[in-house]
C-alpha cells in the first residue's frame, strides 16, 4: 500500500494516560502529581487537554493484580466522558478474569453514556491475578488465546443481541420496544454458555472499537482477524515496517482491506522546544530514578540478577532467558526489550535509563521539530498509521504535544484541523460495523 494509497493521509494519535508520566522517575520530578492520582478533576484536566491537541483518544491500561493506586477504568472513563465533547476513551479489560456478560454491558453502557466514544483494549491477560479469582494458577498463553477469542465473540453477539431500530417508544400502541427485536443469543463453546440478550440496547457504534495490543505470532493472527486498532511495541524503523506488511499483509484472508486496521506502535516521547531543553528534562529523570528497583524488574528478562554486573559493563545478552519462556507477562515485550540491547550493544547503565523511559517503546527525545520529524518519517515510511504516545512525564509532557507537536504536524498537512466525526469509529476513519445476526432486510 503506498502512501499515496492510504484512505486517511492523517496521522492518528492516542495517548496513554499515567498521572505522573511513563517514566520511572517521573513520580519524584518537581512538576509532577503523584498525590492526585485519584483526583478526578486532574484526570479530566488530562483529558481536556489532549481533546484540546484534537488527538483521537485516551488510553487507560488496567490489571487485576499487583499495588495499584488507581481508578476502575469504566468508571474513570465515564466521569471523563461527562466532562469531554469528542476524544475516544478505551480501557483494557482483560478475558481471562471476566465474564462476556459484564464486559459487554459496561462498554455498551460506556459507548452510550460518551454518545459513541468507547474503545476496547483487549488483552488476556498479561499477569497473573489467579489467587483474586478463586483459581489455583493463570491459564497458559495459548488457553488464554482461545478462550479469549471465544470471550470476544460472545460480546459481540451480545451487542448484536439489540437490533439497531429494535427501541421504538410507541406511546400510542404502548409499546417501548419493537416485537421480535431483540433476541436470545444461545451461545454454547468451549468455555462459555450464555443465552443472552444483553440488557442494553446496541451501543451506538455497533460496536465500541476493539483495540489489541501485543505482537506475538498469535496476537498477529488474532489482530488481523479481530482487532480494528494494533497497540504494539516496536523499537526501530524497520521492525515498525516489518510489522506494519505483516499484519496488514494477513488482512485479506479475513476478508478485510487494510484500512480496517489502524496499526499505532508506542512512542515514550522527551519533547522541549529545543533539543538541549530536552535533553536536560531527560538527564532530569534519569537522576530521579530508583536503579535498584530497575534493576530487580529487568533481571525478570535473564537468568542471572543484574545488579551483581558492573553499570557501566555490557548487558550480558548471553545470559537472556529464551523467548516466549515468560509465560505471565507480554511474551512479544521480552524480545523487544532484549533484542535492543543486542542491537545498540547497551551498558546495564544504558539499558537501565532506556528501559524507564518507555515500557520496551521507541523512546525519543528532541525539539518539537525533530519530533515531528520521527512521526512524519514513520508515517510516511509505512511503518505506522499513527503512535499510542506515552509521554515521560505529566502534564507538561502532553500540555508539549497538544500546543506545539500538534500545531507543526497540521503545518505539514499531516493532522487534522477539526474532528471528523461524533464518534471514535468516525475520527479513527472506520466504519460503523453492522448488526451481524440480525441484518436488515429490504430498505
């Protein structure tokens, strides 16, 4: 697909809300709110101002396991949704410790309460929460695979268990609710029996976009066969386009064209108006950041404990555990992280400062220009449709991207001037999906 082929010549831009920002040490910077983690009001200021740089969407991750200070997703994001006009809202919620039911009634109640704005991130989940939900040990990959997909298809059948003109609020013939509109779903697989309908009428998107991250050969096939937005982890330009042709290239044996797939790799973006403001907000974290806890968190990736190597001395890649052997966290993420320190040939220093900076992303740090140099070089190279930004730190790393990133992006014709749309599906350039068990017949 060339670029003068893309259906939207637009970038897309989602950004990944962390109250302090997604650098390790951001916490302790001056600037930052680590106090206001369950603020609303500063979330919503957040929201507002990515809604004010036009960006298509926020973007809360979420788990069901480990300390976590902060707020359940779907009611974060419906206060959030009160307080915005356009910007998407997607929240992860994983298969593997839920039930098709609940998820398809939140996101529907979600997808009506923001008038269309609801995105699904969805996962099986990348960590174990086996000993909250009454189970002995977290499934395998490939039985959270499976049974993920099915998860997936019963929601969808719930959606669709609500004609779209199933609600007619009849007064004269006293009837809310059309004859013969909404149906019993009478699933039966391998996991899961539900016989429906859900107790929501469709949400107003058909259904809200359905988001999945990870880059493991099944997360691939399953993208390519469900997802309608690819969060992913790419580390250079050519692993960006090497991922880019192979999912989209898998596209067409599901009957899909590649404009249904809206690929958005990370990018953990350092952004000043000249690159040595930059480069000083940087050297800025990297001295706020706990070295040991680093260390003990990227030791899970090898066999040995990194903290017994010198800093300044090679990582030692030999020592790496084999890829895929990580069964409880992103299996794609351990080769990302590991095979860039092989590739820059990365001190335990370097590898350390890298690591906290983006979550195994690209990180960048640079002037506005050179910023949206990256993103424009990506862009047109086919290596992204747009990025999952994750700003180092909060709010002034975002309040950055919405006045200065977003403006010089529109100069360049690469960003939208207005949103498109009332709905996410709208501003994200794909289509309202239609009803799949209950198509309309005739007109």
């Amino acid at each position: 697909m060339s670029e003068q082929g893309r259906k939207d010549p637009h970038v897309h831009l989602n950004v990944f809300l962390r109250v302090t920002g997604h650098h390790a040490g951001s916490w302790r910077h001056p600037d930052a709110h680590p106090e206001l983690e369950l603020d609303i009001d500063y979330l919503i200021e957040l929201t507002r101002i990515a809604e004010r740089g036009l960006l298509d969407s926020v973007f809360l991750a979420d788990g069901y396991s480990g300390r976590m200070s902060k707020l359940e997703p779907f009611t974060q994001l419906a206060a959030l949704a009160a307080a915005t006009e356009h910007i998407g809202l997607i929240a992860t919620v994983g298969t593997t410790y839920n039930e098709p039911f609940h998820v398809a009634r939140q996101f529907a109640s979600l997808d009506h309460i923001s008038g269309g704005r609801a995105g699904w991130n969805i996962v099986t989940g990348a960590g174990s929460a086996a000993h909250n939900f009454s189970m002995e040990e977290h499934p395998v990959l490939a039985e959270r695979y499976e049974y993920g997909e099915e998860f997936v298809e019963v929601v969808k059948q719930l959606w669709d268990s609500w004609e779209d003109d199933a609600l007619i609020y009849d007064k004269k013939a006293g009837r809310l609710v059309a004859p013969g509109k909404v149906h019993e779903i009478n699933f039966k697989g391998g996991k899961y029996s539900v016989k429906g309908p859900l107790n929501i009428p469709r949400p107003p998107q058909g259904y809200p976009v359905l988001v999945q991250a990870g880059s493991s050969e099944a997360g691939k096939e399953l993208a390519a066969k469900t997802a309608e937005v690819v969060f992913t982890a790419q580390q250079t330009l050519a692993a960006g386009r090497e991922f880019y042709a192979d999912v989209k290239g898998r596209l067409a044996k599901y009957g899909r064209t590649r404009d249904e797939l809206v690929i958005l790799p990370g990018l953990a973006p350092i952004v000043a108006e000249t690159e040595a403001e930059a480069k000083d907000l940087e050297e800025e974290l990297f001295g706020l950041l706990n070295k040991e806890a680093a260390l003990k968190h990227l030791s899970h990736y090898f066999t040995v404990d990194l903290s017994e190597y010198p800093l300044d001395g090679p990582v030692p890649v030999d020592k790496a555990k084999p890829y895929g052997s990580i069964s409880t966290g992103i299996s794609s993420r351990h080769e990302v992280v590991v095979d860039a320190a092989v590739r820059d040939r990365m001190t335990i220093r370097q590898f350390v400062n890298r690591s906290a900076g983006g979550h195994g992303h690209v990180t960048f740090t640079g002037s506005v220009i050179q910023t949206a140099d990256f993103i424009e070089n990506w862009f047109r190279s086919e290596a992204a449709d747009g990025f999952n930004l994750l700003p180092q730190l909060f709010p002034g790393g975002l309040g950055i991207i919405a006045d200065k990133l977003i403006p010089e992006l529109q100069n360049r014709g690469l960003f939208r001037t207005e949103y498109e749309g009332k709905t996410l599906r709208e501003n994200l350039g794909l289509v309202r999906p239609a009803n799949t068990r209950h198509a309309v017949v005739g007109g």
